[in-house]
C-alpha cells in the first residue's frame, strides 16, 4: 500500500512540476491514489477480520476459571489468602 502512495504521489507530483498535467488533474490523481489506498484498507478492516481462536486448551480453561470463581466466592465470605 506504501509502495503505492509513493509511487502515485510521486508521479503525480512530476506531471504537475512538469507541466504535463494541470491542477486540477493532478488534484483528481492524488485523490485517486489516496483513495484507492484507503477503500481497500477500510473493506478489508469491515469484513475480513480474523476469526477469534483460543491459545489455551480447553483444560486450561476450565482450570482458570474454577480458580477465578474460587477467589470470588473466597472474597464475597471475607476469606483471604
């Protein structure tokens, strides 16, 4: 994406310098390329989104969360370690 917003900036930015485009084309360009460095990044952020996994065994799991519920009933009868 970087790669391309150099490139098309740059670019842009030359046609300008050099007289090939006008103003108002290479406001039109640089909007282009902006854009389609952001579209992507925007519908690939809405609907690709990795899927949540646990990293810990289901046994490990269980194991916190006893723990937790332990500590808590141990809190609500005034019990510390």
């Amino acid at each position: 994406m970087s790669t391309g917003l150099t490139f098309g900036s740059i670019s842009a930015l030359f046609g300008l310098t050099h007289g090939i485009i006008n103003q108002g084309q290479y406001t039109i360009l640089v909007t282009v390329v902006i854009g389609s460095a952001v579209v992507p990044t925007f519908i690939a952020q809405t609907w690709f989104l990795p899927r949540q996994t646990s990293i810990v065994s289901p046994e490990l799991a269980a194991e916190v969360k006893a723990g937790v519920e332990e500590d808590i009933v141990g809190a609500v009868r005034g019990e510390s370690e």
